[in-house]
C-alpha cells in the first residue's frame, strides 16, 4: 500500500487529486514553523522579523482610531476602491520623495501588506517555467510567492556591496542560452533580508542598465529603506528608471505590522492591471486600516517616530555585534549592517544549521536557517540573527546560549560518526555573502 500524504492534522489528504498543479510548489516556509517555537517566553527568539512597536504612542493612536470610528464610521466600515483612498496614495508618494521618487498617487496601489503587493505582481508576470532572478539569498515570503505560480528562481551572488552586477549578467545570459524566459529581478537593495547588506549606490545604475537591455523588469522591494542607522537614504531604483521598475513599499517596518497596510508603485499600464488583480483576490484593502495610517501620517510626527526606530535598532545592531565578537567561536563571520533587521552568520565547516536547529531550541534560544532562504539547497552554514525585537540583553543572552550549541556541533558530529570511524567529510557548495 502507497503512502498516502496528510494534511496538516497528519490525517490522509482527502483532496489530493483535486488541487491545482501549482499547489505543489506551496511549501511551508521553515521560517514561519519558528513562530510557535520561537514565541514561547523561556525561548530568546533571534529567529522573525518582528519589529519593536514599545516606542509607538499608543494612546494617542487609540484616541484617534476612535476619533475615526466615531467621525467618520460609515465610510470607515464600509467598502471601497481596490485602488485605495486618494488621500493616503498622495500621502504615500510624500513618504517614497524621502528617497528620491516622483510618483503620482494614480500609479500606486494600496495592497494588505507589501506580501501582497508581490503576490499580485508575481501573479501579473509569472507562468509556469518562467525564470526571476533574485539575490541569493533571497527573502522567503517572495521565494513562497515565486514558487506559488510555478516560477523558477535562479540565485544571483552577493558580497558586501550587494547584488553582483556580473554574476547577474552572467544569470541571465545563462537563462537565454537554455531558452528560458526571465521576467523580473526580485531584490531588496536597502538592508537586505536576510544578509543585512545594502546596494552599493554606485552599482544601482548599472543593475538597471541590465536589466533593460535584457528586457528584464526589476521588482524592488524596499520595506527597510527608510532605517538606516545613519540617518542617510539611498536613492530608490524606482527613482533612477521609473519605466522599468515596479516599487514595494510597506508601513509594517516603519509604523505598525500588524495593520497590514503597503503599497506598489508602478508603471501607468501595470497599475491598471494590478488594481484589476487586487479586486479579483480582496475586492478592497481593509478602509478603517488605510484611515488610521492616513490619520497617523497627518496628525503625528511620523519622521520623528522613524528615527526613534532608527536609533532603538542601531543600539540592538550594536548589541548583537558585540555579542558576537565576544562569544561565538573561531571560524564564525558575519555581515556588519548599516541599517534594517538582521546579521547573517556564516558558521564553520562541518556545521550545518538546519541539522543545529532543535538543539539551540533545546537550549532556549532560537535563529533561522540559511536553508529557508535559497530554492537551490545552498544556506546550510548560514543563519539569520534579527535583532530588531529582542532587548540588548536579551540579545547577548540569545548569542550566549548560540554559542554554546555552535561550540559542541564538532564534537557532536565525531560521536555520530561512531568509534574507529571519521566522520565524512563534506565538501559545501559555494554560498554567497
């Protein structure tokens, strides 16, 4: 008797010969697993992406949801355009000017969230077998969107400057020579997710030379970009080749997660598309959730409230290097970022994170595989460390208790390779970053 797939309750699937063909590319992404793991208090989570909402004024924003309910409750409730309200796409394209773009609200759409936006994107440009091209590694929630429309992601090397401009030639020419299709570049230029690094701004102009003349249209996602530690903003790829690049932008990372309000900027025929897609998958994004980040925007000192962001994930970023420096073991490095969420670990040979991971939950302290990352196998000595929820000392006690788990793996792995024997020796494929 065939073994009969389960569904998630570990009964048999009943459905299984029901659903789509591009279901089999939906996989559960290893990251979001962590979250139950990772959520209990006895666990110091350096795993998710969770930003630090302590420092919002909550009073002030529950006074004013109310004063919005109260006021404005009929329109707040009830349905509206998928385009999104008028007044936040204006208030939108103030916030993008920060970073060099000149949009206009008609070519922005309000999505639930960022996710959504490439979601949609991915829908509008993606068939079966196509080819996007994406840093590797790459962030997972677009790796999961990718793989959704059965589009196939070919990894393009980074080092600390960011995206390879060559390795990306050499990608794409490599994709034309097997006759396959690229549609879009996927990358995070700004404090990427999950490496940490930034775009060298004097690559950006030649990133989008590449892809334009290879017809190529470049999906930029841009979540951390107004959190550099420095105060300083690079200029957005959407600013320098407005035709060829459609823009992701989220208030998740710089107002509140869980209110799941983003956008996408993007070329005048792409937006008409785009909001015809977002009435077929939501019919609207949530109004009362646009109204209370309009009001935020208008009544409150929003920048003000970046750069205390800024300065509360600088301290953590700095408490996270130390305590690196001053536990981890010899043959550990580590990306150094200049602004955003996480540090990405390289551990040493003979380690494999993913294997590691249920000791260091054993041990209290929880991170996430390089593996979540990369479609190709590649990450298994890498993790992500995010430092942007955590205390500083919760912090140094999570890369204490890392440490520990890194520091018995050797000794582990001779055990498992049994007395008299060596453990086999095996040689990792190269990994970018």
């Amino acid at each position: 008797m065939g073994h009969c797939p389960q569904d998630g309750r570990g009964a048999p699937d009943p459905y299984l010969g029901r659903y789509a063909a591009r279901t089999a590319g939906m996989t559960a992404s290893e990251i979001r697993a962590l979250f139950a793991v990772a959520s209990r208090p006895e666990v110091v989570s350096l795993a998710g992406g969770m930003p630090d909402l302590a420092a919002l004024p909550l009073e002030t924003l529950a006074a004013e949801t109310s004063r919005i309910v109260a006021e404005h409750g009929l329109t707040a409730l009830q349905y509206a355009s998928a385009h999104g309200l008028p007044l936040l796409r204006e208030q939108i394209c103030e916030v993008m000017a920060l970073e060099g773009i000149s949009g206009h609200p008609e070519d922005v759409v309000v999505t639930v969230g960022s996710q959504m936006g490439l979601d949609l994107v991915a829908r509008l440009f993606c068939d079966p077998g196509d080819v996007v091209v994406a840093e590797g590694p790459s962030y997972v929630g677009a790796l999961g969107s990718f793989a959704a429309y059965q589009a196939e992601v070919a990894h393009v090397a980074m080092d600390e400057h960011g995206l390879v401009p060559d390795a990306l030639r050499a990608a794409l020419r490599q994709a034309r020579n097997a006759g396959r299709r690229v549609k879009l570049l996927y990358t995070v230029p700004n404090f990427h997710n999950p490496s940490g690094v930034t775009l060298a701004v004097g690559r950006r102009a030649e990133v989008l030379e590449i892809c334009r003349a290879h017809g190529v249209l470049v999906v930029e996602d841009n979540p951390y970009g107004l959190l550099g530690f420095d105060g300083r903003t690079r200029p957005a790829l959407h600013s320098m080749d407005p035709e060829n690049v459609v823009y992701l932008g989220s208030f998740s990372k710089t107002f509140a997660s869980g209110l799941r309000v983003g956008w996408v900027l993007a070329p005048h025929p792409v937006r008409e598309k785009l909001v015809l897609a977002a009435e077929s998958a939501m019919l609207c994004p949530p109004t009362l959730n646009q109204m209370i980040v309009s009001r935020y925007l208008a009544t409150q000192d929003w920048q003000g409230q970046i750069a205390t962001f800024r300065e509360n994930y600088r301290e953590r970023r700095d408490a996270m290097l130390r305590a690196l420096e001053e536990f981890l073991p010899p043959g550990c490095s580590w990306t150094e970022p200049e602004g955003g969420f996480y540090v990405w670990v390289k551990v040493p040979e003979g380690v494999d994170t993913r294997a590691m991971l249920p000791r260091a939950v054993a041990a209290r302290v929880a991170y996430a595989s390089g593996t979540g990352f990369y479609t190709n196998g590649l990450g298994s000595r890498r993790m992500r460390l995010s430092y942007c929820y955590p205390t500083p000392e919760r912090i140094r006690e999570g890369v204490r208790r890392l440490a520990a788990v890194l520091e018995a793996e050797p000794a582990l792995a001779r055990a498992a390779a049994g007395p008299g024997r060596r453990a086999r020796r095996r040689t990792p494929a190269p990994e970018a970053v």
